[in-house]
C-alpha cells in the first residue's frame, strides 16, 4: 500500500489528527473515531493496524495498554514528494498573504482616530494612498 492510499482514508488521517497532539491509548483513540465515524471496535483495530504496518505509527504496551504514537518518516517522505508541487499554491498564498495585508491596512486607514476627528471627509489623496 502506498503512503497516498495510507491517508487517503479519513478514518485514518483523523487518527494521525489524534497522535499530533501526543501518545494515545487505543481506547482512547478508539472512543473518538467511533463516536465520528460510527465503526465498531474491530474497524478501528484495522485501521490501527495499516498505519503501524506502514509506519505511520508505533505501539508500545504497558500493562494492558497499548500506545500509539505518530512517528515522522513517511510523512516525511510524502512531504518531500510534494514539495515540487508547492509552487502552485504558495504563489496564491502569497498572493493572499498581500491582499488581506491590504485590507488590513484600508481598514485602519478608515477606522484610525485621525480619520475620525477629521473635518467632514475621510477621503485620502492620491499621496496617502
């Protein structure tokens, strides 16, 4: 199975969700996926048992725990894939980034005790702009 085919399922990328935070039980883990997803016990062993066979995760037992852990290398790995792709979207972030700059600044400009106080209008001149 393919990294892509590991998170392409949302029960599992929720699980991971889960572990991002820290070490979980696998009651834990399993009292939230069945309360989101509606699966028995047994389906959310299964899907435990694909991210640890592909190495999204580990398990370590104490007791009659079992914990589970992220563990980074294919994600990773699925980062590194796509950081040629990243310049399709980060040239629009960016672009984003500078139009709520913009608004943010518009804003203030519009809403600063200056403005406020003026004498009748607000209108800037080209310059201020």
């Amino acid at each position: 199975m393919h990294a892509f085919d590991v998170l392409g399922d949302p029960v599992r990328r929720r699980i991971l969700e889960l572990l991002v935070d820290g070490e979980r039980t696998s009651g834990a883990i399993t009292d939230v996926i069945r309360a989101e997803f509606a699966l028995s016990q047994p389906a959310v062993s299964q899907h435990l048992r694909v991210l640890r066979e592909h190495g999204f995760s580990s398990v370590r037992a104490e007791g009659t725990r079992r914990y589970y852990t992220v563990e980074s290398a294919p994600l990773l790995e699925v980062d590194a894939w796509l950081s040629p792709f990243r310049r399709f979207w980060d040239q629009r972030l960016d672009a984003l980034e500078t139009e709520l700059a913009r608004g943010r600044r518009a804003a203030g400009r519009h809403h600063s005790p200056l403005a406020q106080k003026g004498s009748g209008s607000t209108r800037m001149t080209d310059r201020e702009e």
